[in-house]
C-alpha cells in the first residue's frame, strides 16, 4: 500500500447562509441569491481540487460539534436525518445523508489517543450530525459522493486559556496527518473555522438582502487581512504566534481549534496558501483559503 | 419584586444529562435527579400555568430566540454524552406565551423572534429539565434562547420582557435558568464514579455563590457574576443568573433552597429554589448598571487597538443604508464624550460621513446647555443626499404626492438618534419630544404607532401639533430636549 496523503487543507467556513443562498434541493428554504464572492470562492476551490483528482475522504474539524470531554469522532458507517440549525432554523433545515470512513476514523482516534489526548468515537446511531460539519462538505463537495471523517471541537483547553488550547489541536492535527499516511488514502483536510466572529446585532428582514452586509468593524478586518497576508505568505509559525490575540480581539471561532489543527496536520507550511474568497456573513469575517502540500 | 401570585417562585437548575441518563453512574447524579423531581413536585403544588425557561444549553448569535412549536417531538442525543443513550421527547409548548415574550422583548429594544420548526434541536439541559420536572406534560413550557454575546444589560432587559409578557397574559409562571455553575471539565479521562470538581478553587467559588442563594440574596449573585465567570469559567458567564434576578425582581429578598450541589464531569451543578419573601441580607447598592431597555450596543469598540504593532486605528462601523434605517439594535456607534472641561454651552454640529441631515439654516444641530441638549428641529432627509424615506409630499411644481408617514417618522427618528449620540446622549436619555405633523388627520395614527415602538418604553414627555408646512417637503419633524453625559433620564 502506497502512503496516504493529504490532497488538500483548507479553511473551510460554514456560515449555514451559503448553502441557504446555494439552494441545494436538501434544504427546505429557498433564497434568491446572496454571498456570491463567498459561494464563488468555494466552487473555484472545488476546481482546484479536482484538477488533482478526486480525494477519498473528507476530514472536517467542525466547531458545531462541541464537546468538552475530548476530541470524538464519528463512528457509525451512515447517517441520514434532517439537520435543523439551531441558530438560523429559519435558513437551513437540511436532509441529509452521509457515509463515515469509521475505519480512518478509528485510525484517527487512536493515533490521537497514543499521543496522550482525551478522545472518543461516537457509536450512537441516532446522533444528529451537527449543521457546520453538512455545510462545510456541502460547499467542498455537494455530490456527497465520498465519505467523511468528522472530529469535534473540544473546547476543555480552551476554557483555561487560548494556547493551550492551540497546543492541543496541533498534536490532534498531527496525530491526523500520521494516521491519513498509514491509511493510503488521499484526504482532503477541512478546518470549518469563519474569521473574525462578531455578528449584527440585528439581521435584515431578507437575509440575502447583500446592500446590508458587511465586516462588523473596520478594526476587525484589519485583523482578518493580517492573518491572510501571513497565510499568503506562507508564514504558518508567525500564524500560530498571533493566533490567541487574534483569538482574543475578533472573538474569533479559530478558538475551537479547526485552524489550530489544520496548520498542525500540514506541518506548519511555509508555501502560499491560496485565497479563494473573503467576505462577510452577517458582519462576520469569512475566507475560503487552501493549502497545496504539493507546493510544499 | 415581581408579583408573587404571577411568579410563585424560580429556580435554578443544571444543564447536563446525567441525571436522567444515569443515575445509577454517581451518588451525585442520582442526588441530582432526586432535586429534580422534588422541584417538580413542588412546581405541581404551586399552582404554576407555565414553565418559562432560559437556557445557556441553546446559544443564539443574533439577540434571540423563542420557541414556538406547540408539540415539538424527536429522538433526542446529546453531542457530548452520546453513549448515555436517547432521549425521545414530546413537549407541550405554549405558542401564544411565546409570540407575547416576543412582542414584549422588541419593545423593549431587543432583536427577537420566535421558532417553529419540526426538528428544531431543543438543548439537552432544557430536555433533561422538562423531563425530569414535568413528566407528563401536564404543564406548557416556553424556552429562550442565551445569546453568546449579550452582555448583562441586554440580558437584564429580556428578563423584564420576560415579566412584562407574564404580566399581559396573567400567567402564573415559574422561572428556570438552567445552567452550570463553575464550567470547567476534567481535561483527563475521570471515571463518572470518582467524578469531583474540577478544582478546589471551582468547588471553593461555587459554594460561596450557594451560600449567597441559600441566603436569598438573587440581586447579590446578579452581580456577582462577572467575577464568578472570571474566576471559575461561570457557564456562559451565569446569564442565566441576570435573567432570573430581572425576571424575579432585582432585590435579595428571597427564601432560597439548595436542594443539591453535585460535580458533573468536572463542573458545578445545583438545584436551587428561590420564593419571593422576606430576607435577612439587606439590598445591596446598585453597583452595576439597571437597564430597562436594549440600546442595540454593546461598545465593542471599547478600547479596541487594532492588530499589535501596527499603525490601525479604529474606525466606526459604515454608515447605515440609505433607506428605513434602524431605530434600535443599530451596529454600534461611538458616543461623543462629554468633557469635564467643555464650557456651560456649546453648539454642536455633526457631519454628513456621521449621518446627520445638513441644517438648512444658520443653526447647529444642537446646543448643549450644561446636562441638556436642546436638538434643532430634526425630519426624516437622508445625509448626504437629502433623499426622504417614503417620498416627499410634494413634487417640484408644488403638486401634492402620495408618502409614507410611517416610513418618514423611523427615518426622523433615526436622525434624531444619530444627533444624540455625536453628542453625547441617547435616546433613553431623552426628556420632552415635540412632534410637527403637517396633516394631522391623516397621519397621526401612522405617526403614532411607530414613535411608541420607539419611545414607548422610554416614556419622555410629548406634545404633538398640527402645522401648515415645513421647509422641506417632509410630513413630520421632531423637536427633543434629552438630558447628557452621566446624568440620568429618569
């Protein structure tokens, strides 16, 4: 068996109005259109990875799976069910139905587990899968042709302070790149994390009405283009380094660890990444960005 | 205090699953579930029409959320603790409560909706409460959601709401703030039979704020919270203890019960009852800010710097769009600092880029007056390009033209609160309004229903006169005195 590889990493945001705006026959509201930049982003993504094949796997780092008692993973084969998101219901009432690599899963786990973390598989098949794990292999891959491997964002770290809870999600990441080389198989690694994090206050009466959106504040996007610049410039430590300020002043979801993990997981790249898009969801920052290890 | 024929009594309650999933796991858990079942046989005794809950278990980003699905049913899995099994559920939720919660908090300035949806996900803690508590369904529940981001004012308004809507339907409700209380989990695996408090420092702050609940003292924990969160990761910051206090009434005169503090994978939980009576601990000094309605601000730009080292500074928010702007929840603007050396009166003028309507006359938009400040008249033109929300009553030949009051009192009155804050005030802070209206017939009913929106929670005084004309082809024009600085408006 040839080693795995890690096709793809990406930032994967998954603002619940993208698919909203995306009408995929899955979802029961309808839109007429919305965060264009943002949708075009992620279909200029999925070009790009497929103009290096087709992966066999999707592991997404999801910030709606929040679990305080380690690091779980899903471990049932298939699920199918209606996702309703607890947050914009009014946007994404999703049915889906999905199958789980359980096997690169476990391998996952238990690398993870070798490594010291505190990790479970979920075995219950009656769990519902969390909203931002659907959106976030929606937009990378809407045929839902492939399995996913899905981890939960554990935040128990996170409760004492942002770098340790950094360190944490760099030695899971880790533990996810050996397990993907042992498995053969060709993983495209999603880090379901938006930018900075601070919503309206108040949301407009048409939720794709675009002449309201914005980023919440201009302070706020000076830190989101600081952290695309160094991304761009390949300058991964320098993101670790900056990581809890910047944490700390955008309230930013990079606490629950996704991109922490993901820069672990491709060893800290010094390549460019890729911007493909950045743009705001209801004043949150947003950016759909790639690493290419083939760069590396 | 609120009246105790309509809140019997409120309570406080833990938002893990494990007393009901497994009992049998922990002497704690099981001495948990007892606690449960003794709240609800209590609540069945109290006469109780409804069960009114808030819960950190359900966070919400955009103000909030109300539920509103009359008989919501699933198969219920917790994410974190999916191995204890399923809860399969059906409920009884009260709509009309609901839809009142909601009108009630909206006029009180908060963003809120109600939710109906089949598949809604209802949180764990409110699942395992509603079934532990209220078994058979024989009372209806109402659930609200716990914004990630409100701080203590917002969250003292939608208590408020909260009892403005028990008090409008007459329902005799119990209140539930579920949530933890320290928050912090084991970061090893800890078996549930040797479960413990994460730390003593945790467990040491957790039975001081019991203490202070056994005593009765709901106002004292309120306002404790902030140092409770920062000192033992406090569950979503106890809001759930902001609510309650406004919901109950912001004083310590409670009987209070702890009927049990047990640790659940490391955090804090307790069932705490709390009854509307006599205390021995006297009220203590307002310290923090009394909120009484939602200003849509939550001064993020506070001391922001920009990223480290570099030359950012921090710029407003874009201006508002060009059409209906907001009257409340608005992206935050900065007020202007009244300066403790500014002279007894000045003129104040306010920019177009700050969204303020050119004067069209030698005068300033304002003039300050030690604390009072004394607007110009203020209508509905659009800065910058004097455009008028709902079109202008006349064409350039003088011809008369169909208009939107309504939409030109929002677009005036948001004028009149961006006057306010350039200089200093709000619109809380306003004392006396004189309204013009060019067609009093016509427009007042319009003018009326959306100035109480507005300033019905506030309550300034008011005079409203019929006019011939203005100067500009608008219909209505306001006329404000408010008060500056730190000086209050009631």
């Amino acid at each position: 068996m040839s080693a795995g590889a890690i096709l793809a990493g990406v930032l994967a945001p998954h603002p619940p109005h993208l698919v909203y705006a995306d009408n995929p026959p899955q979802n029961e509201p309808y839109a007429e259109c919305g965060w264009e930049e943002l949708r075009w982003g992620y279909e200029r993504l999925r070009k790009s990875i497929a103009s290096r094949g087709v992966p066999d796997v999707l592991i997404v780092h999801s910030p709606h799976w929040r679990t305080n008692s380690g690091h779980h993973f899903l471990g049932v084969d298939h699920f199918a069910g209606l996702s309703v998101d607890p947050v914009f219901p009014n946007l994404f009432r999703f049915h889906y139905d999905l199958e789980v690599d359980v096997e690169l899963a476990q391998a996952i786990h238990d690398e993870a587990a070798a490594a010291g973390l505190q990790t479970k598989m979920m075995t219950n098949p009656s769990f519902r899968v969390d909203y931002g794990t659907i959106t976030a292999c929606h937009l990378v891959r809407p045929e839902w042709d492939i399995p996913i491997v899905c981890i939960s964002a554990s935040r128990a770290y996170y409760l004492f302070s942002n770098e340790v809870g950094d360190a944490q999600m760099i030695a899971l990441g880790q533990a996810t790149a050996r397990a993907v080389a042992d498995s053969g198989k060709n993983a495209v690694l999603l880090a379901s994390n938006s930018l900075s994090h601070r919503h309206f206050t108040v949301e407009p009466s048409l939720p794709e009405d675009m002449s309201k959106e914005h980023v919440y504040h201009h302070g706020q996007y000076l830190w989101d283009m600081r952290l695309l610049e160094l991304m761009r410039q390949g300058k991964s430590r320098e993101i670790v380094d900056i990581l809890p300020d910047y944490t700390e002043q955008t309230v930013s979801e990079t606490k629950e660890g996704s991109l922490s993990w993901l820069l672990g997981a491709l060893d800290f790249p010094t390549y460019p990444a890729e911007v493909h898009a950045y743009g705001s969801v209801i004043g949150t920052g947003n950016a759909i960005v790639e690493w290419n290890p083939q760069h590396g | 205090m609120a009246d105790p024929t309509l809140i019997p009594n409120g309570y406080v309650l833990p938002g893990q699953p494990h007393p009901l999933l497994a009992p049998d796991a922990n002497p704690g858990y099981a001495a948990l579930r007892a606690a449960y079942e003794e709240v609800g046989r209590r609540i069945r005794a109290s006469g109780a029409e409804l069960l009114l809950i808030y819960s950190t278990g359900w966070p919400s980003v955009i103000g909030h959320q109300i539920q509103a699905l009359e008989r919501p049913e699933w198969v219920h899995v917790d994410q974190e603790w999916h191995e204890l099994g399923e809860i399969p559920y059906t409920f009884r939720m009260d709509a009309e409560f609901a839809h009142a919660y909601r009108r009630a908090a909206t006029s009180r300035g908060l963003h809120a909706r109600t939710v109906s949806y089949h598949g809604f996900p209802i949180d764990t803690g409110t699942v395992t409460a509603l079934k532990l508590i209220n078994p058979d369904n024989a009372l209806k529940a109402c659930v609200v959601s716990c914004n990630m981001y409100a701080d203590r004012g917002e969250t003292l308004v939608l208590g408020k709401a909260a009892r403005d809507a028990i008090e409008a339907l007459g329902r005799r409700t119990v209140p539930i703030g579920i949530t933890a209380l320290s928050n912090r989990y084991h970061t090893e695996p800890v078996p549930f039979a040797d479960d413990r408090i994460q730390s003593q420092k945790d467990d040491d702050w957790n039975r001081k704020l019991l203490e202070f609940l056994g005593e009765g003292r709901l106002e004292d924990v309120s306002q404790l919270a902030r140092e409770f969160a920062l000192q033992a990761n406090g569950d979503s910051k106890l809001k759930a203890l902001w609510w309650l206090a406004a919901l109950m009434g912001q004083t310590n005169n409670y009987r209070g019960d702890v009927l049990a503090y047990r640790p659940v994978y490391g955090t804090g939980a307790a069932v705490v009852e709390l009854t509307p009576g006599a205390s021995s601990a006297l009220d203590k000094e307002f310290d923090e800010e009394d909120v009484e309605v939602y200003g849509g601000d939550r001064n993020v730009l506070t001391g922001h710097d920009g990223p480290p080292g570099g030359s950012a500074s921090v710029a407003p928010a874009p201006p508002a769009a060009p059409q209906s702007p907001p009257l409340t929840g608005r992206a935050p603007r900065e007020t202007r600092p009244i300066r403790r050396d500014a002279p007894f009166t000045e003129a104040i003028r306010v920019a177009a880029r700050d969204g303020a309507p050119a004067p069209v006359g030698a005068y300033p938009h304002a003039r300050r007056v030690g604390d009072f400040l004394y607007l110009s008249g203020v209508g509905p033109r659009q800065a910058g390009t004097d455009a008028i929300p709902g079109g202008p009553v006349r064409d350039a030949d003088g011809e008369a033209l169909n208009y939107d009051v309504a939409a030109q009192t929002r677009a005036a009155l948001a004028n009149v609160r961006t006057v306010l804050e350039a200089a200093g005030s709000s619109m809380e802070r306003v004392i006396d309004v004189t309204s013009f209206l060019i067609d009093m017939d016509r427009d007042f009913s319009a003018y009326n229903q959306v100035y109480a929106e507005v300033f019905g929670a506030i309550q300034p005084t008011r005079t409203t006169l019929a006019i011939q004309a203005l100067p500009t082809p608008i219909a209505i024009e306001f006329k404000v005195v408010a008060l500056t600085g730190d000086a209050a408006a009631s």
